[in-house]
C-alpha cells in the first residue's frame, strides 16, 4: 500500500541524504479496520482487535548519507511527551498517541458529516494519523522526512516469517509468558517469527523496561540486516521481489519509494556502519495519570541535526554522558535510577554477530 502523508510540501533533504521513519504500528486489525484471522491473533500473542488501539509503539528515525557510510538509526521513545497541533482537545500527548488520536477526530468529523463506509472511514482516518505522527516527529527532531515505512504487527509477523525468523542474543534468560509470550533463555538463540515478535514487544520483567525494549527493537534490526546481507537477498533480484511481495501485503510506504531500487543500492554498498541510538529524556512524571518522559525539544533537535549532518556519528548525538536520573514513575514496576537513555547502542551491519540486550 502506498501513502502520501508526508505531504507534497514538506521539506526534504539535501544533497542525497535521506531520512526514513520506521513505524510500527500496534493494532490487531487490518487495512480495512477488519479484525486479524483468528489463526494470527494466536500466533502473535497479542490480544483481540480491542487490545492495542493505534499507537505508534515504534518510531525510528534512519539518517543515510548519500555516500552510504555512516547511518545513524535514532529510536524515540513512545512515552515522551510533546507538543501537538491538529488534534482537537490537545495542545500535547505522548508521542505514540498523535496516530490514533489523530485517526479517531479525523474519523469522527467524517462520520458527522455523514460517511457511513467503514472501510473508507478506516483508511483515511489512517492516512489522517499517519501524516500527525510524521508531523510530531519531523517537529520533535527539526529534521526532514523524506520517507516512511508503517508496520503493522500482522506484518511483522509476516516478514519475520519470510527470513526464516531471526538470531537474537540475551544477556539473560526472560520469562514474560503472561503478557508478551517472551519465554527464551540466555544467549545467542534463533527464534521463530512468533517468538520474534514476543522478543521485541516485551517490556514487563525488564530491568529497564521501554529502554531495553528500544534495544532490542534495534537488536532486531541489526540481525534482519545481517541475514539479507549474508544471503545477498539485497542484490539477488529474485530473492528481494519475493521480500517485497510478502512486505506489501501489511506494510504502507510512502508515495514515491522504491523501495526494491532503494534496497538494491544499499546492498552495493561499501560495508556501511549502522549506530543505533536512543534520544535522551530529562525525567519521569505523571501527567493526566499518564507516566510520561519529560523531554528537552531544542536539545533534540540540535543533537539529532547535528549526527545527522557529522560525518562521523561517533562525535554527535548524546555521546555526552547522560545525566542522572533520580525521579522514577510514581507506578514504575521497579525501584532504582533511570537508566542511561543516552548511551549509545552500536553495531555494525558488515559484522558477523548480533549485540546482546536484556
């Protein structure tokens, strides 16, 4: 499927360079707002198509210099709080929130003005949300968006299902069978996509819980770049047609992207170095009964441009040490400092292994 949220004048990169947000979506329904076949719900783990709403629980932005050398992959953390213009009754939200919220006013103004098409109110109340949670994150980062990619967990699933699942490494054994499903042992471990899917939504057990969830989103990623690299899916036409067949059947772009083309130059490509990293948070609070990450918008955008814009990601972007934060979640699930939402989590896409998380 095929989006134009990001607008036809929105700012855009320059000189090559592009900037890509990856998000992933966390709803049980279809394009249609129909409910997932019983027989995926099963195999995600994740609860009906009342669990979940429209929340943007992933949102990653990938920095790509024309030269293909250095990208820099910056993951946002759902729960910081922000400003938001176009959704009625808010003036802020969490970040994840600017989709749904967004998508159920834009539903609602067509309902009263006397859309009945349930499949038509779907779609462009997602098209409405898609272009507000690009919106908040282009504001967030003073940076352009120049393409987008929206994951559903059904596709997901799908992908993962397509690369034969996925290696992973923990740092410890985990037990989340209640909530995410996430039962594995400590180690390097191959997981099928059911149990992929389980590894990067868990949060509940984790010492630092969204932090190392973010970490493991990127973990993911790490391992999925290496598996296409080290099969040469990236310039195999065969093999990356066939991906792209599985990856549109729940997947959105953005109007424009070639997204075969885009993948068959970054396989030529020199042996790239891909650093993931986390923006920063101030502290926690409470706010409306919400736990919320307080965050500081003009240190953001500063940082972020300026990794973006360094030839070497090494020197920019939150390398500093990160401060010390002492004000946990009046209802966190366990004591102690926050973590180190700073520190970078590097990897290197021509390697061999996938880094460890919790």
């Amino acid at each position: 499927m095929r989006s134009a949220a990001l607008g036809v004048n929105a700012p855009r990169s320059l000189a090559g360079d592009m900037n890509i947000l990856l998000i992933g979506l966390d709803t049980r329904k279809d394009q249609d707002g129909d409910d997932l076949p019983q027989e995926i719900v099963d195999q995600l783990h994740a609860g009906d198509g009342d669990v979940g709403g429209y929340n943007a629980n992933t949102l990653i932005l990938v920095h790509i210099p024309a030269d293909m050398k250095n990208i820099v992959a910056v993951s946002i953390p759902r729960d910081d709080y922000v400003k938001v213009s176009g959704i009625p009754g808010y003036s802020s939200m969490k970040i994840k929130e600017a989709y749904g919220l967004k998508k159920a006013a834009v539903q609602d103004q067509l309902i009263s003005q006397g859309m009945t098409d349930r499949k038509a109110l779907e779609r462009a109340g997602r098209e409405a949300g898609r272009a507000s949670i690009v919106q908040a994150v282009r504001d967030l980062t003073g940076v352009p968006i120049d393409r987008f990619a929206e994951v559903t967990l059904a596709g997901f699933y799908d992908l993962s299902k397509a690369l034969g699942g996925v290696e992973v490494c923990l740092n410890k054994p985990v037990d989340d069978s209640y909530y995410s499903g996430a039962v594995f042992p400590a180690g390097r471990q191959r997981l099928d996509p059911a149990q992929s899917l389980a590894f990067v939504r868990q949060r509940h057990g984790l010492e630092n819980g969204d932090l190392d969830r973010t970490h493991r989103q990127q973990a993911f990623l790490t391992s999925v770049a290496l598996d296409l690299r080290n099969a040469g899916t990236f310039t195999d036409v065969g093999k990356l047609t066939a991906l792209m067949d599985v990856a549109h059947r729940n997947i959105v772009l953005s109007d424009g992207w070639n997204i075969t083309d885009f993948l068959r130059t970054l396989g030529t490509a020199d042996s790239p170095s891909v650093e993931f990293r986390t923006l920063p948070v101030l502290r926690y609070d409470t706010i409306n009964g919400q736990d919320v990450n307080i965050v500081d918008p003009v240190a953001i955008r500063r940082e972020v441009r300026a990794a973006f814009s360094d030839a070497d990601p090494t020197v920019a972007l939150l390398n500093h040490p990160a401060p010390v934060i002492t004000l946990a979640h009046p209802n966190a699930e366990s004591a102690g400092p926050a973590p180190d939402v700073g520190k970078p989590v590097d990897t290197i896409i021509a390697g061999n292994t996938v880094p460890c998380v919790n």
